[in-house]
C-alpha cells in the first residue's frame, strides 16, 4: 500500500465511484423494475424509485417457474462437487506429495495434461457416456462427473509440499499409518487450502451451464442458470416478472459472497498456481 | 552424529528413498489415488479419447455409440477439411477478400518494415498484426454474406470479440487496481461492488443486459435519448450485436481480473518506490518503470487467462442474441453448441470444431509462454 498525496485520493476515488455505480446500476435497475407494477416499467421519465410498489411480481414469478426446486438443484450439485472435490483432491495430492510408487511423477503429467484441454472437448463425449450409464437428466448425471478434478489435485499436492515432514514424524513413530496421518494430521493443517479450494470450486459448479444444459431436458431438473436461460423465452414482453425471478435468484449469492468474501477473494487469486 | 544423519537426509529430500523406507508405497498410493484415478480416467481422460474418435466420423447421435458404429461413420480428416478448407461454402477466399487484399498487404509491408527498422518492438508488431487481422475479420464477416460459412463466420467472429474483450478487460482492470491499492476508505465497498457482477453468473448478466439494451425501452437507449443521440438497435443489428456483447463481457469480468491485480500490486515492495523517488521519479515514471515490470508476471498471468476465457465464450451470444442476427455473434463454441446438440446431431463435426479451438488456445498459450521471457520481469 502506497500512502498517496490527497488529490491523487480523491482522484482515485472519483474514479472508483464513477466504476462503481457504472458496476451496480443494471442490478439497481433490475431491483427497482422487479418492484414496479407491471405496465408501469417503460413509463418516462425514468424512475428509479417505483411510483407503486408492486411486490406481486415476486409471488407471480414463484407460481409461475419453480424457482425454489432449480435453487435446491443448483445448491445439490455445487455443494457435491465442493466436498467431493474437497476429499478426492486432498486424497490424490496427499498421494503425489508424500508416498513413494512406481509412475508417480508419470500419473502426475497426466492429470496436469488434462488441465488444458478446455471443457468443450469432453463436453459430447461426456454426455455420451452419461447417457450410456443411464444418468441423462438425473441426479447422479449433474452431480458424479463433478466430483472429480485435476486442478483440485494440484492444489492440495502444492499445499501439502508446504507442510514440513517433521509434523508427521511424530505420528509415524507412534505407529500411525498413512490414511492416519491424512486424516488427522495433514486435513487438519489445511483449514486454509481447502477453504478457497472450496469457495473456488463452488463458485464455478454454481455458475455452471453448458454441461447441465446438455445433460438435462425436464424442468425440475434444470439448475438455476440453466432454469432462468428459460425466462429469455418465457417472459419475453413482462420485464417486472423477468427482474423479479432475476433479483430472487441473486439474493442468496448476495448473502454468501459478504458472509465469505475473504475466500472468494482468495480462491480467485489462487487461480494464479494455475 | 551418523545415525543422526542416516535418520535425516531421507525426510529432507523427500524425493530420495531413504534407509527407513525402502520399500515404495504401493497400495497406500492405490487407496488414496482411487478416487481421483477412477472419475478422472471416466469422466475426463475417455471423453479425451472419444473426442479426437468421434470428430473422424459423422456419428450423429440416432445409433448407440459402439467400435462398429463409429468404424461405419469413420470419414477420415472430412470434418477438419470441410471446416477449414471454404469447402463448406463452395467458396473462393479471393473473391471475398478482392479489394482489401492490396490494402493488406501495403499494412503488412508497412508493420514488417517498422519492426525491421526496430523502430516498433516485437510485441507492438505482433500486437498491431494481430488487430488488423481482428478488423481484417470484422469488415469481412460484415460485407460478406456469410450465410453457408458459418465455421469461418464464427471463426472471424471469435476473433473480434477476443480483440477488443481482452486488452478492454485487462487494461480496465489494472486501472482500477492502481486506483485501489492505496489507503483508502471503503475498499471493501469497491471491491465488493466491481465483483457482483462475477458472483452473478454469466446467465443473470446476459439476461440483464438483454434487456438493458433493448432498443426501445431499455435504459442504455432512453439514456442516449436524453443526450439527444438516437441509439443503435443493439442486439437486432448487426453491426452493433457484437459490440453490446463484448461491453457485457467486460462489465461481468473486470471485478476478477483486478482482484488479481489488486494482490500482484500488493507483493510490490515499498522501498522500491522509496528508491525511485530518491532518484527524482514522478508519478508516471514510478508506474513504468517499477509498477509495471513488477507486476508483469502477473499480467502474463491474467493475459493468458482472458484470452483462454475469451476464445470459449459461448453463454453471452447463447442467450443474448442467440448467435445472430443473421449470425453476427456465432462465435466458436455456439457453432459447436449448433453443429452437435441441434437436429441432425453431428457429435463428429461437432467434436471436430472443439478440438480447433483447443489447438487455437494451445498455440496462442505457447506463443504467450514463450514470449514471457521477452516481457515478464522476474525479481531477483
């Protein structure tokens, strides 16, 4: 951090506000039509604060699309990849960093390789084999292949490689094995690591929507990115609804992104050991 | 003092088998890679595999998907050369580039001269290609009818929205980040709000911003109307569909980017700053000479990632525009989208335009790694 002259301050700050408020007005918009009486939204000159206010729309919305079910989707499916990722990934890097095999470093070159092939490539044959195990449109199809992943591995091998020896040694001598040391050493070192690994991989299992667009045909199975792409077609003419269904389904992302942000932040400045 | 050795050495190098462990750890190694092995061999390394099968064969999706099925459907290179070679479009490249040809060629001559006079650097020249090659496509893809040629439609069309989104998003990011790392008030405020947009979701942002640009009644073009500027038609128009994509694009993303920023210009040293001011460097000098070389590492890092972002966009185009009008905003990934999940199906044509735009990705991510060591500067 630079101490800085006042005008170079308030410079900053001009310039940090006029962003800011070029940041937030399409969502104050979106906020302020979802609570305006429909027919009243294209009304000039602009409101920003509803004549009316109309909080109808939320309950219209609520019958008309089940929000709360694409909701529970989109939550089941992130939070599975999240833990999943969490225990396999801490698995396979416990793995890399600290046990002795045969084609451990060749193992390792793989699964890093498989980090640069972009997801639109296994996106067909995906769906292939999904729908050969009899998951298409399914639970088990949203959540299993997303329980599993390459930068996860390389995260916590990267992390664990921090961790001194000496820590285990103890343990060792004792007579622990290694699912021991894992378990009750190693995880419980690295609150940290797996915390943004966490908030990271929620974060993109949550706004994920090629893969469960493809992998889901029935409404209540879609998850909610998928689900509100409907509402382009749905709610072509009624933006009070449209912006209604917006705003609910961005509440509790709110809630958990100003509970969380110091993860969020620090998942996304991890991306850096990509 | 040697048996004290004999016990360390092995823990030190941790890579060594030592005394105490001679013997590998085998199955420990098979219980805890299990897991990952398993789903990432069926879920990651077999649809690889399939992938590279799949785009040498039209399977289209109606038979199961068996070694006869695909040794039926084998059509060899086909779907690569109908993509690449105008083919798809019974189409002459020379006559679609006629007058602009001479004009290019002159800018070339002109590019190449400069940098042979070393009066522009490597990455000025191969910046300025770059972005004549981007406007090369956009006039392209406007005054030609693309109708049949979708592949290279959408090829120019990746290309434009890769040119401006990129250097927009990066350069913007880095200002704001300058602008926040200082003490300031209210930093969690700033950051929070440049960042909603990213917590968002790229669906929520394309459906706002749909609508922002409505051209009848959206905010931007009752905005324009009280400056007395009549607004384009934005996502009905050609010309401006691409555009109004690439400023959602920015807006969704610039809260990442400068979060990146933000702990790169965090890790520059004070005393560096401290040092340029003793030797009587104004602000503007502090910026160029210290700020930036140190965070280079750092832009090399979010320059890779933009543009690997950028060249598999596909949920902006899906649902703002749906690819047009009259395809103005298929970029890449939607053709693949198109080609595979839309009747007839062609899951090998489909595979075929994927596999592009990995080697497109790969080559610019090699060319970026290998010209780091030109322009990243790495503390000693």
């Amino acid at each position: 951090m630079k101490r800085s002259h006042p005008l170079a301050t308030v410079l900053a700050h001009v310039l940090l506000l006029a962003g800011a408020f070029l940041m937030l007005i399409p969502l104050l918009w979106t906020l302020s039509t979802s609570l305006k009486a429909p027919g009243t939204e294209f009304s000039l000159p602009v409101r920003w604060i509803p004549e009316t206010w109309h909080p109808g729309n939320y309950l219209e919305v609520a019958r008309l699309v089940p929000l709360p079910r694409w909701f529970f989707n989109s939550l089941v499916v992130a939070l599975a990849a999240t833990f999943g990722q969490m225990l396999t990934g801490s698995m396979a890097g416990y793995a890399f960093a600290r046990l002795r095999f045969r084609g451990r470093d060749t193992i390792f070159l793989l699964f890093l390789a498989t980090m640069m092939i972009p997801p639109q490539v296994t996106i067909i044959p995906l769906f292939i084999i999904v729908r050969a195990f009899g998951w298409y449109d399914s639970y088990p199809g949203l959540i299993v292949p997303g329980l599993f992943g390459a930068f996860s591995v390389f995260i916590m091998r990267q992390f664990f490689l921090t961790i001194p020896e000496e820590l285990e040694d103890a343990a060792r001598i004792d007579g622990a094995n290694h699912w021991q040391i894992y378990w009750r050493i190693m995880l419980p070192l690295s609150g940290p690591a797996l915390a943004t690994l966490g908030t990271f991989t929620f974060m993109t299992f949550w706004n994920s929507f090629l893969y469960p667009l493809v992998i889901t045909r029935r409404e209540e199975m879609r998850t909610l990115p998928v689900g509100l792409s409907v509402f382009r077609d749905t709610f072509t003419t009624e933006w009070t609804l449209l912006t209604a269904g917006l705003v609910m389904s961005l509440i509790p992302v709110v809630i958990a992104f100003l509970l969380g942000q110091r993860y969020f932040v620090r998942g996304i400045t991890m991306t850096g050991l990509k | 003092m040697a048996a004290e050795s004999q016990v360390t050495i092995p823990q030190a190098s941790g890579k060594s088998m030592g005394p105490l462990r001679r013997h590998g750890d085998g199955l420990w190694a098979l219980l805890f890679l299990a897991p990952s092995l398993v789903g990432i061999l069926i879920f990651v390394v077999g649809p690889i595999v399939m992938s590279v099968l799949i785009s040498f064969t039209d399977w289209r999706l109606a038979s199961p998907l068996t070694l006869q099925s695909l040794r039926e459907d084998w059509v060899g290179w086909e779907n690569y050369v109908q993509l690449l070679t105008w083919e798809e479009a019974h189409w002459s490249p020379f006559r679609a580039i006629a007058w602009r040809a001479p004009i290019l060629l002159v800018s070339l001559a002109g590019l190449l001269w400069l940098m042979w006079r070393r009066s522009l650097g490597v990455i000025w020249g191969v910046g300025l290609l770059f972005l004549s090659a981007v406007l090369f496509g956009y006039f392209g893809g406007l005054i030609v009818d693309w109708e049949d040629r979708r592949f290279w439609q959408s090829m120019w069309n990746t290309l434009y929205f890769v040119g401006l989104s990129v250097p927009l998003t990066v350069a913007i990011s880095l200002l704001l980040a300058s602008a926040l790392n200082r003490q300031l008030r209210g930093i969690a405020f700033y950051r929070a709000a440049y960042f909603m947009p990213v917590i968002s979701g790229a669906v929520v942002v394309a459906l706002v911003w749909r609508w922002m640009f409505n051209p009848s009644i959206g905010p931007i073009n009752q905005f324009l109307g009280l400056l007395s500027i009549e607004g384009p038609g934005w996502l009905n128009s050609r010309e401006w569909a691409m555009p109004a994509i690439i400023i959602t694009d920015i807006w969704s993303k610039i809260g990442f980017y400068m979060v990146i920023f933000l702990a790169g210009l965090q890790g520059i040293p004070h005393h560096l700053y401290e040092a340029a001011e003793l030797d009587g460097a104004n602000k503007w000098h502090k910026f160029w000479n210290v700020t930036l070389p140190l965070l280079s590492s750092t832009t090399f890092l979010n320059v890779v990632l933009a543009l690997i972002a950028a060249f598999q966009v596909f949920t902006l185009p899906y649902i703002m525009t749906e690819g047009g009008p009259a395809g103005a905003t298929r970029v890449l990934v939607y053709y693949m989208y198109e080609r595979a999940f839309d009747t007839p199906f062609r899951m090998g044509l489909g595979s075929a335009i994927a596999w592009i735009v990995f080697v497109i990705i790969f080559a610019i991510t090699a060319v970026q790694w290998y010209a780091r060591r030109k322009w990243v500067v790495y503390e000693e």
